[in-house]
C-alpha cells in the first residue's frame, strides 16, 4: 500500500508531546527473572520456553524488521531468520539479562541484509525506485483525544520520510517504533548515541524543510 | 524547542509506517522450523566436545610440563640466560677463524672380497728392528768446499724386506 492509498480521509494523532520518546523506554532495563529462566531453559533445548521468549518480543522484532524492508511480508520473513540464528545461537549469549537487546540485534542484521537483497534483485531487474519498493502504510488507528490531520499531510509526511538518507532514516523510524531507548538504537545501527541523537534531530528537520517547501510549514 | 502540529503530525506517520498488525501464526511457524536443539542433536554437542577435548589437550600438557626436569632443553625462568650465552658462542664462531672441515668416509668391503682378517695376519712377516744401524760420522772439516752436499745413501743390512718384496696382496 502507498501513501496514497491510505484508507482514512483524516489520520487521527494524540496531542501533547512526542507519540514515543526513546528516552523512555516502554521495557525497564532491568533484568528480569522471568526472562533469565526462559532463556536458561531456552539453551537447554526447551522449545516452549523460547517460543514464550518469541512471543513476548515478536511485534518489537516486527518493528524493527519494518523499520528497515518497509514490508511487513519481508519483515516477518527477516524475523523468522532472526529466530533460527538466535536458537542456534543462544550458547554464546554471555547475559541472558541481555537478551532483548541482543536478540533486536540480530532482526536488525537479518533486515539489513533482505533490504540490501531486496535493492540488488530490483537495479538487476532495472526496477526504479530511491529505496526499493514504497513503504507500506498499515491501517490507522485513530485515537479519541485527537488532533487531526489531512490525508494530503499524512501521504506528504510518509513521501518525505522514505525519501530521507537510510542513514537518517533508520534512526528516525526505530525511534518511532517506540521499542528502544538511544542506546539500544545505537547499539543495533553500530554508533555512538550521539550520532543517534543527532540523526533523528536531523532527520526531523530535513523532514520539516521538506514539508514547508511542499507548502505543508506550520507557522509557530 | 516547542512542538506544534506538524511534529506531533510527523511522529504519528512515522509510528504508522512501523505498525505491524497481529500475526498470530508467524510464532507457530517460527518455532516449526527451528531445528532440533536437543542435547544429542550432532550441531548441539560437536562444538562442545571440540572445546572440551581442546581443553584437555591443555591440561594434559600442562600436567606434562610439570614433570619436565629440564633434560631435554626446555627454557625455563633460571635458565634465562642460556639463549644469549649460546647467542654469543654463535657469533664468536661465525667471525672467528672457520672450523675446519673434516671429511669422514666409511670404506666398506665389498661383497666379492674373500679375504679374511687371518689373510692379512699371515700375509707379511714381522718385520724385526733392525739390529745394527750405520752411520757415518762426518766432520766439518770433510765437507766439500764447493758444490752441493750430498749425504750417502742410508743402508740398513739386516732389513730382511723392501718395500717392493711386500706381496700386492
């Protein structure tokens, strides 16, 4: 689906502030004992117990598989890689603590490495796009406390994301997932937090630029 | 820096274009297709028989050095010095004078030599000392005045053989 396409005349957003602050995270950094067990009995072959620890990670890893192919069919496809290489790989998990961030690391990879497949198979097939096939726009969710915007802004904002340098682009769009903190995102794209930070300052405002050149500038 | 409409517009595309609807199936299907992880799976326990069997490699020669009495040339911390003193006695020989070369061949018999150590034995007689050796005196005053001095032959009578008379055998 295009942005073009998108269903809904009115996208309904809340107001008040960032929709996901990366700086604070949904999951606490914590160890959890629960996860510790899971994945002590996840090494010895239980596959119950690794199917609760896919389970409780699957739409984050989703998230992150989207944020990089743009296609939900690809992304799940990138995470069932992950999956096998993370069951195979589970001995060499040094803290089982850490298995979020270790396991978001791997979809991260799988990703990169489908879009980077993906880009090769559509320049061999002379297919022209910036970035591959256009992201896909799932179905909206309006909120009831709203702030509402057109349709038109809605395609534009999604145009002027895709268009933006990957290297903005993934920052910006894994810190949109709401998942992570900055140092998780830094982590996956293997960079400092500072350039994290900044890439998702620029990104916002080249995406802003952009939009005031298509005539879509909010006067402050 | 103050939000307004259009960062608040933005954050919602954004988490829109990494919205992902339920999959219910997608974790049954992972897990169908994960390979057997049990403890007797070959992928499982081959890489930890290689560490293990690489560990008691290790300890093995570990143990083995312990017994080592330094016969066979083993360095060790007190003999720390042992390589310069050999470093030295290296240089020393190679810018001193050149060793000299001794050349060693081994003469065997051949296959088709029938005489025995006895053949040998019996071959020559014992050659006696001699029992009277001759010599001329010659005095200063008996040398010639010009020419060349010439020493008589040296005769030994009782010599019973030459060296011509010795059997080729």
């Amino acid at each position: 689906m295009n942005a073009a396409d998108l269903a809904l005349p009115m996208l309904v957003i809340r107001s008040g502030g960032p929709v996901n602050d990366p700086a604070a995270p949904s999951e606490p950094a914590v160890a959890n004992p629960e996860l510790v067990r899971l994945v002590a009995l996840a090494r010895t072959g239980d596959r119950a117990a690794f199917g609760q620890l896919l389970e409780d990670h699957l739409n984050a890893a989703r998230r992150v598989a989207l944020a990089a192919v743009g296609q939900a069919m690809d992304a799940d496809e990138a995470v069932q890689d992950a999956s096998l290489a993370a069951w195979t790989r589970l001995h060499a998990l040094q803290d089982p603590a850490a298995f979020r961030g270790w396991f978001m690391r791997i979809v991260w990879r799988k990703a990169i490495d489908r879009r980077r497949s993906l880009r090769s198979w559509l320049d061999r097939f002379g297919v022209s796009s910036s970035d591959g096939r256009p992201m896909e726009y799932p179905a909206a969710d309006p909120s009831p406390d709203a702030l509402l915007i057109s349709r038109e802004l809605a395609t534009a904002i999604g145009q002027v994301v895709k268009a933006l340098p990957r290297r903005l682009r993934d920052p910006f769009l894994l810190a949109a997932s709401g998942d992570h903190r900055y140092e998780d995102i830094a982590a996956m794209l293997g960079v400092p937090i500072g350039t994290v930070k900044w890439r998702i300052s620029e990104a916002r405002r080249l995406i802003r630029m952009k939009l005031d050149r298509l005539g879509h500038g909010d006067p402050r | 820096m103050k939000r307004d409409h259009l960062d608040d517009a933005i954050d919602h595309v954004a988490t829109l274009l990494v919205r992902v609807e339920d999959n219910d199936g997608l974790s049954t299907r992972i897990l169908a297709s994960l390979p057997d992880r049990s403890p007797w799976a070959p992928h499982w326990w081959m890489p930890r028989l290689a560490i293990t069997a690489a560990l008691g490699i290790g300890v093995a020669l570990g143990v083995l050095r312990t017994f080592d009495d330094g016969s066979t040339g083993v360095l060790r911390t007190e003999n720390a010095s042992a390589p310069f003193v050999e470093f030295h006695a290296a240089v020393e020989r190679t810018t001193g004078e050149p060793a000299p070369i001794v050349r060693r061949t081994t003469v065997e018999r051949p296959q088709n030599d029938r005489r025995t150590i006895e053949d040998f034995e019996r071959s020559l007689v014992a050659i006696a000392p001699p029992a009277v050796l001759s010599l001329k005196s010659v005095s200063p005053s008996e040398l010639p005045g010009q020419g060349a001095l010439a020493v008589e032959p040296l005769a030994i009578a009782d010599l019973p053989l030459t060296a011509e008379a010795i059997s080729p055998r």
